[in-house]
C-alpha cells in the first residue's frame, strides 16, 4: 500500500474515531443540556448540576464523557471546577452533516428536474 493512501487510511480513522466519541457524548439529553448551559459561559461544576436531580458526582461523570470528546474543558484551581465549552470540536459534526446535504441537494434537485422534465 502507498504511503500516502495509508496516510489518509489512519487520518479518516482518527476522525471517525473522533466522531464516535462526539456522537457518544451528545447522544444523552443531560450532556446535551450541559453544553447547552456552557453556550453561555463557563460555570463550576457545582452550578452546572444545580438544575439536575442527579449527585454531584454524577453530573461530573458526564462532564467527563464530554471532556473526553473534547466538548468541554475543565479548569481546576482547588476544589473548584470550572468547565468551559470547546464549541470548535462541533465542526467534525458539521464536516460530516455537509456531506449528506450535498447528497440529499443533489438528489432532491435531479428528483425535481425528473419531475418537470416529465410534464
């Protein structure tokens, strides 16, 4: 196999491998809530779990499923932790939905000229 083809063989792995983790973390409403929250603004985590009826340690393990995806950053200083939104991670999902736009363009367009060509 050329260097080169395998090159980007390992590349489309790493994304692939990156959109599962993103898929993963976005695929929970809570996680989904939090990252809503953290569009506002950085909040310590003690702040993030207030709205959830779930422990402390709980909404941390989601916040770890985020940071693992690379969604969230965490700051530490002490016993305070402050998560920050990494909303750049996003455009893999976005690189990835252009795709199927194009796709699902270009076929409802071909459907359209099917249909006035038929009249």
């Amino acid at each position: 196999m050329p260097l080169a083809l395998a090159a980007t063989r390992a590349r489309d792995a790493i994304e692939e491998d990156e959109l599962d983790r993103i898929f993963h973390a976005l695929a929970d409403r809570t996680r989904r809530a939090l990252l809503r929250r953290l569009s506002g603004g950085p909040a310590r985590v003690s702040d993030l779990a207030a709205p959830f009826a779930m422990s402390l340690n709980a909404v941390s393990k989601h916040i770890k499923v985020l940071e693992q995806a690379g969604l969230v950053a965490r700051d530490v200083e002490g016993r305070v932790h402050t998560c920050t939104l990494a909303a750049d991670r996003l455009r893999h999902i976005e690189h990835w939905l252009d795709y199927y736009r194009r796709f699902w363009g270009d076929t409802l367009e071909a459907l359209a000229d099917y249909v006035e060509g038929e009249r």
